[in-house]
C-alpha cells in the first residue's frame, strides 16, 4: 500500500490509513496504506473544521496515488462555501494535505445532485460546453476542440478519474464551440472502464 516512488527511512514520521488489524499467533499484525483513497479524506478532516463538524462533506473521492486526486465537495450551510473551505485562506489547507501526500495534485470540485452539472465539474479545469445523457450510467460530454487533450488528461487520467469520481461512463468528444453540434473530431476519446464509485 505505498504510493510509487516514495522512499521512507528510519526515524520518519507519517501518516498513514489502518487498513485492518489482524490477531495472528504471533500477535496482531497492522496493515497501513499511504495510496488508499480514505487517506485524502482523513487528512482534510484534519485540516477543515467544517468536514470534522459535518458543515461539508465529502461526497466522493478518485485517486491515482502519487500523482492527482479528485474530491467531490458539498456544504450542509448555504452560507459555507465547501470549496474555499477546503482550499482555506491563500490555499494553506489544500497545501498541507498536498505536501503530506509528497506534493500529489488535488482537484476539489462542486459536488451536485444534477448528473450534467457534477460530470462537467468533474471533468475540471477543461471547459464543458454540453453534458448530455445518453443512458442510466453514461454521459456524452462536448467540449471545446481545443480543451480536448486537456478534459482527456494525460494518459486518459483526468476523464478516468472523473468516471470514479461520478460513477458515470463518460465519452468525450471535441466540437467546434461555435457549431454546438456533436461533430465527431479525429481526437475523439472514450473511456469505457467501469464505473464504480469510491466510497469514502
């Protein structure tokens, strides 16, 4: 459970996520993770009052472990912003978590029970012109030509973490933002990996 290419010595301390705990003839053994998704969500609890007082919650969380999480955020409070609280004042909350995590990339998007609405937030920061639903689980979503790589991610990360964060088969195409139509782009790409939410 230890997050690629990090290296621990002697005497260092960390934090990490008590996976299980297993009574053996040999007395109990720990077993830790530093790459499980619930690492990110106790770190915030940490570091936002408003997650440890229930204010806002995390709704849902993907990562790749060493290299960028999503986190899915709403606020029980109309007047709490559940982004800025995570973020906190000149970003020291997100910071302290990231640094915790060896400077791992964390995107903290708004949360909303619209489908359209929360996979084009998910699929931030790439500009989503139109999410449209075509089944009970997939979504096609259009977006500017030149925002295609970008909403894609390198290797397909962004769109495939966006699919973890969501729970939604999600197919990205690039259009013309003038056109609005769903004109089919040689650089169309899918991503059909399953849809599986991470529970936190």
């Amino acid at each position: 459970e230890q997050v690629p290419g990090e290296a621990y010595r002697p005497g260092q301390r960390l934090k990490v996520f008590i996976l299980n705990v297993e009574q053996t003839s040999k007395g109990p053994v720990i077993f830790l993770s530093r790459s499980f998704p619930g690492l990110v969500t106790k770190l915030f609890e940490i570091e936002v009052p408003e997650i440890s007082s229930g204010i806002v919650e995390i709704k849902s969380i993907a990562r790749d472990a060493g290299s960028r999480t999503k986190i899915a955020v709403s606020s029980n409070d109309p007047n709490v912003d559940p982004i800025g609280a995570c973020v906190g004042p000149r970003g020291s909350r997100v910071m302290t978590v990231m640094n915790e995590l060896g400077g791992e990339k964390i995107d903290i998007i708004q949360w909303d029970e619209k489908p359209e609405k929360y996979i084009a937030n998910a699929l931030s920061p790439a500009k989503v012109l139109e999410v449209k639903i075509i089944d009970k689980n997939k979504a096609l979503v259009l977006v500017p030509r030149d925002q295609l790589s970008l909403a894609i991610g390198r290797d397909g990360q962004n769109v495939r973490l966006a699919v973890k964060l969501t729970g939604w088969k999600i197919d990205v195409k690039g259009v013309e933002p003038e056109e609005g139509s769903e004109e089919k782009t040689e650089g169309e790409i899918t991503d059909q990996s399953s849809a599986k939410e991470i529970n936190n």
